[in-house]
C-alpha cells in the first residue's frame, strides 16, 4: 500500500507499473501481486541541486523511462 493519495495515471510495460506519489517516482511489480519494485524523489533523480518535482505522469517508451522533472521555488 502507497502512503497517500495517487493522484496521477499509472503508465505499464513489461510488468512493471510506474506512478507518481506526489514528487515520488514508484514502480510497482505485477509478477509480485504488485509489491513495490523501487522508489525515487524527484530530487533524487535531478542533475542539478535543488528542490525538484515531477512535472508529469512517467512514460515507459523502447526499455528506457522517461521523466519530466520541474525546478521548485
């Protein structure tokens, strides 16, 4: 169970479920009943120091995901 509301559409592809929880990047394994696969703030993934946020839903595309991260304050 995800702590808080998701409030975003989950994207899918080879088994795995990839959601935003707020500005946290989860993905979720179907062939586990769902369990959690991993996690990642968005400040975790960004290059550059700062407060960051996921700016839209992840999008699964040729084995890569892709992530748009928006600069906060």
């Amino acid at each position: 169970m995800l702590p808080g509301v998701v409030r975003a559409y989950p994207a899918i592809a080879d088994g795995l479920v990839y959601l935003r929880n707020g500005d946290t990047l989860v993905c979720l394994d179907l062939g586990r009943e769902g369990d959690l696969a991993w996690e990642h703030r968005a400040d975790q993934l960004a290059t550059d120091v700062g407060n960051w946020g996921l700016g839209a839903e992840p999008l699964p595309f040729d084995g890569r995901l892709y992530v748009v991260l928006r600069k906060i304050g």
